[in-house]
C-alpha cells in the first residue's frame, strides 16, 4: 500500500526535515562554485527528464525545457546554497507538481534553524495578509487580524509574490500554495527575499489606522517558547475550533441526526477499524447528516481514500483510472535512496505492464486501486458535507475528486490543494546532489483519477459553497465552514 502523505508546499514541508537533523551550526555563507552548482543542476535535470513521469503533465516539454535553461543560465560565480535552494525551487515550480521539491543539507536548514526570522505568522485572505500570531516576547503593536502592508518597505503584494514564487502546486492551484505561505512566510522571506534580523512592520488596524513597528526575529527555538499575551485571543479562538487533536475523530453534532467526523490524514494501522466502527455507529443510530472535516488533510495511504470512499456508495466504483510510470531501473539510483534489490524489483515487475504509449502501466496485481472497488461493509447514503482547504491534498484530494464525480457529497470551503485528476507520487526517489547535498524529491508515478468529464483540468476539486478562513473568525473561534455545514443540514440549500 502506498503512502502518498506530503501536504503541499514541497518546499516548506521538505525544509522542515531539514531542520530536524540535528547537525553543528555552520557558517550560514557556506558557497559553492558555478561549477559545482550546474553540476548538482545537471543532476536533477537528468533525473527529472528520466522518471518524473508527470514532468509534462501541467507544461509542455519546451516550457519545461526553458525553465530548466533559465534555471541553469543563472548559475554564474560563487552562490550561497541559500541562493541555490533559490534556483532549484524556481525551477521547478513550473512542473506544477505539489509533490516535487527539493531538501536542503543540514547545513542549510541548521543555518535557517539558527536564523533570526520574521516574528510573524500570518493568515492569506485573497490578495491581504493578515497577521494570525505575533511570535516576539512582549511586543503589543502588532497585533492578531491586522493587516500587513509592507515588511521592510516592501508591498505585501511582492513580498507574496516572491515568496510563492519558490513554490510548487498541483497544476494552476493557488489555495494550497497560500494556505502554507502563512505558517512558513519566515522561511519564505528568510530564502527568497532577505536573511535579515530586523523587520520593520507597516500594517494596518481595523479602524483604518497605519501602525509602525521595527521588531527582532526570532529563532525558531524562540517562536515555540515566547507566548506573547498579545495572542490570547487568538489562541482561545484556534483552541475552540480545533476540537480534537486525535488524527481521526467522531462526534454529535445534533445526536443522532447530524455527525461529524474528523479525519486529519489517512494514515495509522486503526484506519481500518476506525472507519467500520465509525460507519456502523451512523448506521445503528439512524444518522442523517455526516460532516466529514479534511481541512489541512496532507494525504497518506492510498487505498485509505478509496476506503473511504467506498462507506459513501452502495454501488461498485473506480477509484484510479490508471497509474503510469516511465521507468523502474533509473540510472541516477547510486545518488539516490532507490531500492534496486532483486525481490523489490522482481515485485515491481510483476505489477506493472508495457504501456503501448511508453513506459509502463500498472495492474491491479500491482496496486488494488485500479481494480473494480466494491461498496463498504455499512454504506452511509445520507447527506454528506465535506469540509475542504487548500491543504487539502495528495490521498485527501483523491478522495474529494471521487466522491464528487459519484455526487455523494456537497463540498464547502476552499479549493482542494491536490488536483481533481491524481497528481504525481507514490513511487519515488529522493536523489542527493554531489556537491550541495540537497536532495530532489522524483515523484515516479502518475495517478489519473477515475473521474472523467471535469471541466477544471488543471484545478482541485472547486466546492459548492466557498466559504474562506479569516482572522475574524479564528479571533473569535467562529469555524465559519462548519457552521455553514450545519445550516444546510438543518435547513437546506442556499445560495453558495
């Protein structure tokens, strides 16, 4: 069974890695000569070209090619490998592939470890930023639901611009690329715009006043540590919203008639059970409602999905249409971590097929997902709300696209982050760079989605009722999707 858990924002989620490894604090500095630079591009290029199988998914070969050139073109004199990490993950955003991305060394990430970075996290509404937690000690001047305007005299508008620009998404997907720019916007200023230590904050009130406020950044030691009193408030309002802190979670809302369910990835041995348990228990009890919650849902197990899927119908369904793969011998597999053993590549063998177009397919002996699936052991076919977001994504996204192309679901929120169609995972190799050591993520599979006729191609699945996030709502623990859930299972429909 294949585990597909990585949310969007390939380059946050990969950072963070990084940063758990515990290395000795290095000169932040450290550089490497053009030559070693285009050498470890080379690489990744090399290694894309040969066993991304969804490299030309969203982009065409020659827009690939040209950002691989530009990429490459910019690689002149001594850079630091903050600089680097820069040019990698640039040129790989036009792939539009969520689940590609780049690891830094630990030299790196213990140099973005060590940083004193933006004291802010902030909440994306649109275009505006506004500021969700202020992580300095004691500083009362910026505060939680103001907006930022300018970080060191830089527009809002750039500095977002900027930041996304090292980014990858699935396909032309902006809400999972927004919603991971808000708790990683330090490391985001810190690699694309400037390392500095000291920000100088423009942002306004809610009475339209413009407030100045230079502060010090913070390591991120520091950010887990200082509880600044400033966000009480909005840290009594995330506490109330957030009712469960159990991966996977079942209550009553109005008992029995309406549910909801909290699934925050598709992992865990208890899977299983939990779903039959929890299916049983709607259908013991005569339930009417189900609110399914997969807000921030990064992926996991793929036949978890179709799980899933299959409590919400009582018909036999197709989950994937079919998996594809260029290649399972790749010849970068000395710089990478690929299992080339006998029995591993022997299994692979034995589940997958020619594919008369190129590469290979896989079979059912290869993955179940492809098969026929049948209906759960006690089908849930009342009404069904599922609570979406833009990290919303991989596992999770697969199960939103399905559900909705059965129409086994009214979907509120945000656009998923994952694309409606499958997306690049599963299979995989984590290739290391000679001279950097950073490591590119080459997702090899290409899952297709068995739900044809969707117009958004090149979206996620787009909800009935879009209904976002906002810093009013967390300030005063309104979850404004949920509460939207509950009007239509107690009243109806209405205008989305």
């Amino acid at each position: 069974m294949v585990n597909r858990a990585l949310p969007p924002a390939a380059f946050v989620i990969l950072f963070f890695t990084a940063l758990a490894s515990g290395a000795q604090t290095p000169p932040a500095s450290a550089e490497l000569t053009a030559a070693a630079a285009r050498e470890d591009f080379d690489l990744m290029r090399q290694a894309l070209e040969e066993a991304h199988s969804g490299l030309y998914r969203y982009s065409t070969k020659a827009e690939i090619d040209r950002a691989f050139d530009a990429g490459r073109a910019r690689l002149r004199g001594p850079l630091s490998k903050r600089e680097f990490l820069v040019v990698l993950c640039e040129t790989l955003t036009p792939i539009r592939c969520g689940h590609t991305g780049v690891r830094p060394d630990d030299e790196t990430g213990q140099a973005m470890k060590e940083a004193r970075t933006l004291p802010l996290r902030v909440l994306p509404e649109g275009s505006r930023l506004k500021v969700l937690l202020n992580d300095t000690p004691d500083d009362q001047t910026i505060r939680p639901g103001m907006e930022v305007l300018e970080i060191n005299g830089v527009k809002a508008a750039d500095v977002v611009g900027r930041c996304l620009r090292l980014e990858s998404g699935d396909g032309d997907i902006e809400t999972g690329k927004r919603a991971h720019l808000g708790n990683g916007l330090a490391r985001y200023y810190w690699a694309a715009i400037d390392p500095t230590a000291r920000f100088t904050i423009r942002a306004r009130d809610a009475a339209g006043k413009d407030i100045t406020a230079t502060l010090d950044g913070v390591t991120e030691a520091e950010r887990k540590e200082n509880h600044n009193p400033v966000n009480e408030a909005v840290n009594a309002g995330i506490a109330k919203v957030r009712w469960t802190h159990e991966n996977l979670s079942l209550r009553f809302l109005k008992d029995p008639d309406i549910a909801h369910a909290r699934v925050g990835y598709f992992v865990g041995d208890d899977f299983p059970r939990w779903v039959e348990e929890t299916f049983n228990t709607l259908h013991e009890k005569g339930t009417r409602t189900l609110i399914l919650d997969l807000r921030g849902n990064g992926g996991g197990q793929d036949m978890y999905g179709a799980m899933l899927v299959s409590y919400l119908t009582d018909k036999p369904f197709r989950y994937f249409d079919r998996i594809h793969v260029k290649t399972i011998t790749p010849a970068f597999k000395a710089a990478s971590d690929w299992n080339g053993d006998d029995e591993h590549m022997t299994n692979l063998r034995e589940g997958m097929k020619p594919d008369p177009a190129g590469g290979l397919l896989v079979t059912e002996k290869g993955h179940a997902g492809v098969a026929e699936q049948r209906p759960g052991k006690f089908p849930f076919m009342g009404k069904v709300f599922v609570l979406i977001d833009g990290g919303t994504f991989s596992t999770a996204a697969d199960f939103c696209a399905v559900a909705h192309h059965l129409k086994r679901a009214t979907f509120i929120g945000e656009e998923t982050g994952g694309g409606y169609y499958g997306n690049n995972s599963g299979l995989g190799a984590m290739v290391t760079l000679p001279n950097s050591k950073f490591q590119v993520r080459v997702p090899m599979s290409e899952y297709w989605n068995a739900v044809p006729g969707y117009e958004g191609k090149r979206r996620g699945t787009l909800p009935d009722y879009a209904v976002q996030t906002t810093t009013a709502g967390v300030l005063t623990g309104e979850d404004e999707q949920l509460n939207r859930a509950l009007k239509l299972a107690e009243n109806g429909p209405a205008a989305p």
